[in-house]
C-alpha cells in the first residue's frame, strides 16, 4: 500500500507545470476575450462615470390593491433593462431598492437622454380602436384620417404605419382608406361605442351594433355622454403640456380622449376600450424589408391570447371606413401610432411599414417589445451625478489600497523574504484575473465598477494574502520538524488547503448572504468579494502551490539560504528524524 502512494506524490511534485500552464492559458484566452469584445477597460458605475439617478415608485391602480409585488417589480425591472438596452445604453443600472421603488442609473453617454425618456415611459402599453381622430391640434374643421402606407401580414394584408409622412397613394396603401371622413359618421362611430358592452370579452374592445330596444332614457344617457365627450375632444389641445398630461387616462374599459405627435405636429384622438394588451406582445422588432423593397418595417408576433384577439379586432375594423378602420398604440396613455387595418391579421403576426427611417422603426419596435410593465410608476425624483466626487474618492481609495499593498510587501519581505516573490507573483496573478473578468462581466451581465466594489476588490488582498500566509506557515512548520523542502511542501499542502478552503468557504457564503440581503450599491461591494474569494482558491491551487513546488527543486530555496524564508536554522528545525530498529523477537519463548 504504501508504493502506490509514494508514486502518486512522486507524480503530483513532478507536474506541477501542467496546473501553472492551465492557469496561464486561461489568462490569456480571457485576455484575448477582452480585446476581441473591444471592451478592455471595467464598465464604470455611475458614482465614477457620472449621469443622472432616476427613482420610479410604483402606485396602485385602481381595483388592482395587490399588484405591486416582488414578481411585479421584477419583471419591470427586466423590462426596463431590455428598454434601455434595446436603445445601446448597456451602460445604465436598474435595480429594485425597497418593496416599491426602483433604481435606474444612466451613465453619460450619447443616449443616455433617450435612455432617460424611454425609462420614464412607465405606463402600460395597449392597443385601442381609433373612432375620431382629427390631426394637426391646430385644425379646427372637420377631423381627417391622418395619412397612413400600406403594409401586408402573415396571410393577409397587416396594418400600416401611420407616420404623417406619406399619403395612401399607391394601390398597396389600401383603396378603402378615405382622406376624410364626416362628422356625423365619426359620432356615431363614438355612439355605437358608448352603447356597446365596455366588458372587454376574447376579442377585445368591438363596436357593438346599437341595441333597436333600448329605452328612451338609456338613449338619452348615450346621447349626452357622446356630448360631453365631443364637447372634451373639442376642447383638448395637445400643444398645452398641461392637458397633455391629462389626456389618454381612464380604465381598460373606457373611451378615452388622447394625444399623439403625426410627423412633429400633435394631433388628437377619440379611443374606444382596450382590444389587446402590450403585455401579449411576444416580440416586435424593426426589419428592412430587401424583398419589395418597402423600406424598414417593424414586425409583432402575438401569444396564443393576443393572436385571437388581434384577429377579431382587425376583422372588424377592416370593414370600417377611415378613421374608424384605425387602431391606435398607446403607451404611457399617448399615441405613438395608429395604422389601419385592410384585412384581418391572422396568424399571430403583423407589419407595420411605411416611410420609417431605421430610428423609428427601432424606437418603435422598442415600444411594442419592452413597454408592456406590470405596473404603473411616477418618478420620484431625478438626480444629476457627477464623476467629480467619484474621482475624488476612488482616488482616495486606490491611495488607501496602494498603501495597504505596501504594508503587505514589507511584512512579507521582512518576515518571509524568498517566499515574499511567491505571494507577490500570485497577488499579480490574482489581479490580472480579476481585471479581466471585470472587463467582461460589463457587457455580459451588466457589472459595472462603483466604489463599494473598489473596496470589495481591496479588502479581498488581505483576503489572498492569509491564503499565502497559510501555506506558508504549514511549510515552515514541516520543516521546524526536521523534514527537507520538497516532502515539507507536499506534506504541508493538505492541512493548508483544507483551512484555505474553509476560511475562503466563510468570507464567499458572507459575501453571498450580503449580495442577496442587501441593495443598490452595497451589492458591488458583495459581489466582487465573491468574485475575488473564488479567485483566491483558484490562485493557491493552479498558481501558488505548482510555483513553491518547482521552486523547491532550486537550490536557492531547496537548500534553505538564509534569504529564502526557508532556513532551518533561523526556523528552529529539530535534528532529522530517525527510526531506530526494534530487537527481533527470539524464536524459541524459552531463550528470552
């Protein structure tokens, strides 16, 4: 038994190589990563790189007391970073802090002010017929049907985009789309409306047939609401912020009045109850359509709910005259579009094209994919931040960190000399690693460097040194009982390596329990500890172990100079062990 293990010890001091070879490749394939990804310096956070902090608080609708939720604010939070995102600001942070507010960090960068005004859109997206619409707020005449393209879907004509730009001329932009539409259709339409179930059913909101037997005073009462909301479609101007503001609200149920911008202008809209929700939006994004040359085009896929009511609200408007055979988009109770429809949209997907520029296909197919939340929110506040101060106390702390490394020179010079260029070569090490891990995280999974992190990343020096020191001391102990270097660093390695990997196992489970309790910026501080604590284990166990190994084969170190912390004499070493031989036991009991 005892062959078998001195083989295998032979062969694990004789390979030390291969574990030091493994670590360097992995340096340098990370490296290679980071260059190839053109993102070779760590993402800053905004308390280093500047921007502005919005907070969002979420509010309860009405009827809906429970809504705000954990599951609630997390989904709005992966929307709000798929929407910031999607516009190539991978830059800025959004994270929950408490149960009701959520945290989004714009960095300064060339959209950050988009970025800004997309996060700040936090009302829910829907899809709404349109039944008055008059374009231009300053038109006072009869409304008009706002120029509209042609576009076509799976399996039958789609809506079109209706952007202001181009006027329904060719036979693709649908014959059935009149310029303009009388005043007393367009009431009726609004009517119709008002008479019919405001119940939302499977196919969304319809224009139900007016009723033959309703009664006097239920007409009466249809009447005089079709007034006052004519009387409030009449009086909104969209050019005053103020009504603006107020304008697009009201239940799922209601015919709502809203605003929308046409080409620059502000126009004005008179919407039936909701048909489809954003939320059953699977996806939409923005396509250039290279096979009839319609330019770009933005394309929405519905889920199996989405898809019938689409289909049924479509049917119906497409037997509508215009601008009855419109359904408006609405997001943050504003229209930012409203095609028409020619044919019933089957299939589950649509398209919308027209005379996009690439810009507003994309902010487009933004909207539709990432506006549906959960919940409504208002922005609390709105900070400006500067690097400045940042600067100045990341500076502080690369001072307090540089002076901390220093202290741990010396005292690793003065006191382990030889083995000091050990723990020197593995803290480079471990620094190279995590540079270049930081590099990456950033356009991975959004890690950005803020101050608490900076600390973590200091803190975690002493965290690799005790590693060093550890191994260190076992190795000293082994030779203080009188072994030679090489069986001493092999010897000393299990003993070392089970009180690195528990206290390693403490530091990571702290940094883990703090990453998951806490919020905001103390999280950076969490998880780079973590990140350095994995790191550590890595570096003893494919650097710093193979390292002593192959050095103890030198003379310098094996023979134990007086400059290599390895002296026996300066260590106090016991004479070598000997083993001394038992008398054999006689033969015969009598002869003893």
């Amino acid at each position: 038994m005892a062959a078998p293990k001195k083989g295998r010890s032979a062969s694990a001091q004789s390979k030390p190589g291969r574990s030091l070879a493994l670590i360097l490749i992995a340096l340098v394939a990370l490296t290679g990563g980071m260059f190839a990804s053109g993102h070779t310096t760590p993402r800053l956070g905004i308390d280093l790189a500047g921007g502005t902090s919005i907070t969002l608080t979420a509010i309860n609708e009405p009827g809906q007391p429970n809504a705000i939720n954990k599951t609630n604010m997390d989904t709005a939070v992966e929307i709000m970073n798929r929407r910031v995102n999607g516009l190539g600001v991978s830059e800025a942070e959004v994270q929950t802090q408490g149960d009701e507010n959520i945290i989004v960090n714009i960095p300064k960068g060339t959209d950050s002010e988009e970025a800004r005004d997309q996060v700040g859109t936090t009302a829910k997206l829907y899809f709404r017929p349109v039944l008055q619409s008059q374009v231009g707020s300053g038109a006072t005449e009869t409304p008009s049907a706002s120029p509209s393209t042609s576009a076509s879907g799976s399996g039958s004509p789609s809506p079109s985009s209706s952007d202001g730009k181009d006027e329904a001329t060719s036979p693709e932009s649908g014959a059935s789309a009149s310029p303009s539409s009388s005043t007393t259709s367009q009431g009726r339409a609004v009517t119709d409306a008002l008479k019919a179930d405001p119940t939302p059913s499977g196919s969304g909101s319809e224009s139900a047939k007016a009723s033959d037997s309703a009664s006097p005073s239920a007409s009466a009462s249809v009447d005089a609401e079709t007034q006052a909301l004519q009387a409030k479609f009449t009086a909104l101007d969209c050019n005053d912020p103020k009504q603006r503001a107020q304008a697009g609200k009201g239940k799922t149920t209601d015919i709502v009045v809203a605003c929308g911008q046409d080409n620059g202008s502000w126009s004005k809209f008179v919407l039936g109850p909701v048909g489809v929700d954003g939320t059953e939006v699977e996806k939409a994004e923005a396509l250039l359509d290279t096979q009839n040359g319609t330019g770009w085009q933005v394309v929405m896929d519905f889920d199996s709910k989405g898809e019938k009511k689409f289909a049924d609200i479509t049917g119906q408007l497409a037997s509508q005259t215009s601008p009855q055979n419109e359904f408006a988009i609405v997001l943050d109770d504003e229209v930012v579009s409203h095609p028409y429809v020619r044919a019933a949209v089957t299939g589950g997907k649509a398209e919308i094209s027209g005379s996009f520029t690439q810009e507003e296909a994309q902010n487009l197919g933004n909207m539709l994919s990432y506006g549906a939340l959960p919940l409504t929110f208002k922005e609390s506040s709105v900070n400006t931040v500067t690097a400045a101060l940042g600067g100045e106390q990341l500076e502080a702390g690369l001072i307090a960190g540089a002076i901390g490394l220093a202290l741990v020179v010396v005292y690793l010079v003065a006191y382990y000399r030889g083995l000091a260029l050990i723990a020197l070569a593995s803290l480079l090490m471990s620094a190279a690693l995590t540079y270049v891990i930081m590099a990456l995280l950033g356009p991975t999974i959004g890690f950005a460097l803020n101050l608490p992190a900076v600390c973590g990343a200091i803190v975690a020096i002493g965290i690799t040194a005790d590693s060093f020191i550890v191994y260190f001391e076992r190795v000293r102990d082994e030779i203080r009982e009188g072994r030679t270097l090489r069986p001493a660093v092999e010897r000393a390695w299990p003993r070392a390596r089970r009180t690195i990997l528990v206290s390693d196992f403490v530091s990571f489970l702290a940094a883990a329990v703090l990453f998951v309790v806490t919020v905001s910026k103390v999280q950076g501080f969490a998880f780079t500890l973590g990140l350095t604590t994995v790191l550590d284990v890595v570096v003893v166990f494919f650097f710093t172990k193979p390292l002593l190994t192959l050095l103890a084969r030198t003379k310098f170190f094996g023979n134990g100079h007086s400059w290599s912390g390895l002296d026996p004499k300066r260590l106090g070493a016991r004479p070598p062990l000997r083993r001394t031989r038992r008398p054999a036991a006689p033969a015969d009991p009598k002869e003893a």
